[in-house]
C-alpha cells in the first residue's frame, strides 16, 4: 500500500515520552516515489483532538469530510518517521487550504533552505 503527500491515514503513533503508542490519524508528510519507495517508511505529522494543550504551529483541520475524520481536530507539528506496514489504512486527504496551512506550518517550524543553514 503506497500513500502521497497530505494523505490522512490510521497508524500507530509513537508517544514521545514513553514507549507506547496509540492509534490515531496523521497526516502524510513524505511522497512515496520520491521517498517511501527506497526506504519503506513515511514521514507523518500527528493529528489530534486535544484541545487541553496547544502547541506553537497546530493546524485546525478545516475540511474534516475531504480529511475523512468526524470531529474537530488539529494537524500537530509531532512528526515520526514510520514504517508502512504500521500504517493501517487511508482516510482521506487535506484539501487544498488545509494543504497550505500545514506547509506555512512546516516552513515556520524548518525555517531554512537546504545548503543555506
């Protein structure tokens, strides 16, 4: 099973702080022809419906039925790297506005060009 960049998918998402993990969506960070293909992994940003703690970049979801997710919920910028086969299936995919608040999300949270760091 192979997924693009801005798929909303079910995994396994690994807490930061302890060696558990739990089912949840994400988002899809890393394109399976340019990166998926070679390493079998993905790289996924974390969406949640917490609402008790924000963090700096969360991304409201603003399409939740393009995104096939049925509460309000936000693109976190907790990313992992994870192997495909922890991905259980897809959900749907952001729009074309969410698509672009997440990517002012990352250029905000990766502030450089490669090379010029």
């Amino acid at each position: 099973m192979t997924f693009d960049v801005f798929d909303v998918v079910v995994t396994h998402f690994p807490f930061a702080d302890r060696s558990a993990e739990k089912k949840r969506p994400a988002v899809v960070l890393s394109g399976f022809d340019n990166f998926g293909s070679a390493t079998g992994v993905a790289l996924v940003a974390m969406i949640t419906t917490g609402r008790a703690s924000q963090w700096p970049l969360d991304v409201p979801v603003g399409d939740l039925d393009a995104a096939g997710l049925k509460h309000n919920c936000g693109v976190r910028m907790k990313l992992a790297t994870l192997d495909f086969r922890h991905i259980e299936r897809k959900l749907g995919g952001l729009a074309e506005g969410d698509r672009k608040a997440v990517s002012e999300s990352l250029k905000q949270l990766l502030p450089f060009e490669i090379g010029t760091a």
